[in-house]
C-alpha cells in the first residue's frame, strides 16, 4: 500500500514528490510527458508583472519558499539549476518611467523594484528611456530538472511511464487500486491534461499556447533579461530565449509560423543585431479565469486531489501550492482560500 499516486511530472508533480520524499511518504509517479509546458517554459522567477508594474499574487511568500527549495534539489540531484539573473524592464516612454517611480513607493512593490533609472550601455538594443530593475530574480533550467528528476525517479523504480488509465482506477473508502497498486491518496498534477480527466474536468482550466524562440545573437552581448514587448532571456554561448506569446484558441503543443513572426517582428522593435533563430518550442500553460491555482479535494471522493492551475508562474507558485496541499491533507491545516478548488463546488453539481 503507498501513501501516494502522482499524476503527472511537471513542476506541480515534482515539488508535491519533493513534499513526499522529504516527510518520508511511499509513492509512485504515472506520466507519460504529454504536457510541455514545463519542459518549454522560460524559467524565470520574477515577484512583479511588469505589464503592469503590480506585485504578482502572495509574490514574496512564494518566493521566500522557492529558493530554498530549488537549492535542496540541485543538492538532491547534483546539477545546476537556479541562475541568479538581473531583469530589467525597458522603458517605451517618459510616462513609464514615472509609473515605476510611482509603483516603487508601494508597499510590498518597493521589496522588489530599484528606484534607479539604469541607462541603456549596449548599441545593439533601443532603449532611449532606459530600464528598471527588479531586484531577486532569476532562472531555474526547467527542462533540466525535469530530465534529471524523471532520471532520478526512474533509478529508484518510482515511475511509471504510461498514460493514466482512468477506467483503471477503483475508488474505494480508505484505498485507490490502480491496476497493480493501491494507494491511500492520489493527487493529479497534469497540466492542461486535467481537461481529459473526468474526475476534476469540470475545474475551469482554460490552457494558454505559449511559444518561445530560442535565437543566436553572437553581436549582442547582454547578461541581464531585457523584458519589453517579449523578453529576452540570456542563455550562454550567444543563445538567447525569447517569448512568449499568449494564444486561447490553439490547444496544440505544435509550433506555428504566426507566432514565430510575432516574437520575431516584436523583437525587431528593440533589438539592433541581426540573429538567427535556432529553436521555436511550443506549450499549453495551465491557466485559470480567476489567475489563481487550483489545489484541493474532490468534492465526493475524499481520497482524490489535484494541484494544477499554476500558469506562466509554475517555478515560483509550484513549491508553495504544493506545501499547502500536503498540510491539508496529513495535517488538516487550511488551504490559502483564494486557490481552494471549494471555489468551484457549485460547477461540479450544476455545471
């Protein structure tokens, strides 16, 4: 008997592992990689939405909690995977400048955000206003610790490389019998894949398409990211990521010539090189109407959860949702209230 089933091996499915592993819980994983958007996604974790220039949600709790965590997984698996890394905010006019001013007197925004104006030093990129930095921010390689951890898991014949079987599961009182195991709990983290689960499909996960470039620019030289209309993410040896778009229609993983002209014709308004683009990756991203997680019990099943609904913020959210659904569970504590799948009990009976 386990304590646990995993659905699913994105960032969700990682850092609930991670809870499990490090509070001594039996489990087993079930992925079949289905989702990309961990696997795609930049990596950053930045505390503000510079679109705006607002605090992004629980930005500092999240964050306070994140970095430890990804410290104990490079040390767990023995690989590089958080990059201290400056973000600057290009300004597109004066007007901006006095908006980070006026948002870097905030309280909370002003943790985050340097009232210094730092002037544009390199000649390969447009930025006559300048930038803002936000201060603790950086990347973590998620492709990287999705690669070495489903290793890790693997060696320890902790997964299971298949496609969850949904017929396959029988719900019982106190236990889950799924083909030849049984576990007291199960917790689905698919990603957008919760849209084909029947016990947690009526949750409204929208899924957002977001593709990324990853272009070579030997020319420019940048060490910090540079966020305007898209960003560009340093990478080494030349390579830069650049992104994202955000489409609602399109729900497949496949690249498309649209997009690529998008981040490329956006690019081309402040980047003064030429590059040349060597990757074009494509995910869906779990995305919520109300912008928050959804993380909870099933309003019938006792013994069945979900943790998803994570967005374009997975590196940051992922460690902090997950400690939340593991104290709910084992210890009866509360979830926050605005990422409780309770909000949507109603949609489940009526629909």
């Amino acid at each position: 008997m386990l304590d646990y089933l995993v659905v699913g091996l994105g960032l969700a499915g990682i850092s609930f592992c991670e809870q499990l592993e490090r509070k001594g819980k039996s489990f087993k994983v079930i992925s079949d990689n289905s989702q990309q958007a961990s696997l795609v996604a930049g990596g950053l974790y930045n505390p503000v939405i510079l679109k705006r220039f607002t605090l992004a949600w629980n930005a500092k709790e999240q964050l306070d909690l994140a970095l430890p965590f990804y410290e104990e997984l490079e040390k767990k698996l023995k690989v590089k995977l958080d990059y201290k890394i400056q973000v600057l905010r290009r300004f597109a006019s004066a007007e901006e400048q006095n908006s980070w001013f006026e948002a870097s007197d905030k309280p909370g925004l002003n943790y985050f955000l340097d009232q210094n104006i730092i002037s544009n030093a390199n000649t390969n990129l447009d930025s006559p206003f300048g930038y803002g930095q936000v201060r603790y921010t950086g990347r973590i390689k998620t492709k990287t610790l999705l690669e070495r951890y489903t290793s890790y898991l693997n060696d320890k014949g902790l997964l299971v490389e298949e496609t969850c079987d949904f017929d396959a599961l029988e719900i019982l009182k106190d236990e889950i019998i799924y083909k030849d195991m049984k576990a007291k709990q199960v917790v689905f983290s698919e990603g957008y894949g919760l849209k084909k689960n029947p016990f947690f499909n009526y949750l409204p996960l929208n899924g957002t398409k977001g593709e990324l470039l990853t272009i070579k620019a030997p020319k420019l030289k940048e060490s910090k990211v540079i966020k305007s209309s898209v960003f560009i993410i340093p990478l080494g040896d030349d390579l830069y990521r650049i992104g994202a778009t955000y489409k609602w229609k399109d729900k497949t993983n496949l690249p498309t010539q649209e997009s690529r002209e998008e981040l490329i014709e956006k690019l081309k308004t402040f980047l003064k090189c030429d590059f040349e683009v060597v990757e074009h990756v494509a995910g869906i991203r779990p995305t919520v109407a109300d912008r928050r997680p959804l993380v909870g019990r099933h309003p019938e099943y006792n013994n069945l959860y979900v943790l998803n609904g994570f967005g374009s913020r997975g590196v940051i959210i992922a460690p902090y949702a997950s400690k939340q659904l593991f104290q709910f569970i084992e210890l009866g504590d509360k979830l926050n209230i605005e990422m409780d799948i309770s909000r949507f009990t109603a949609k489940h009976y009526f629909g």
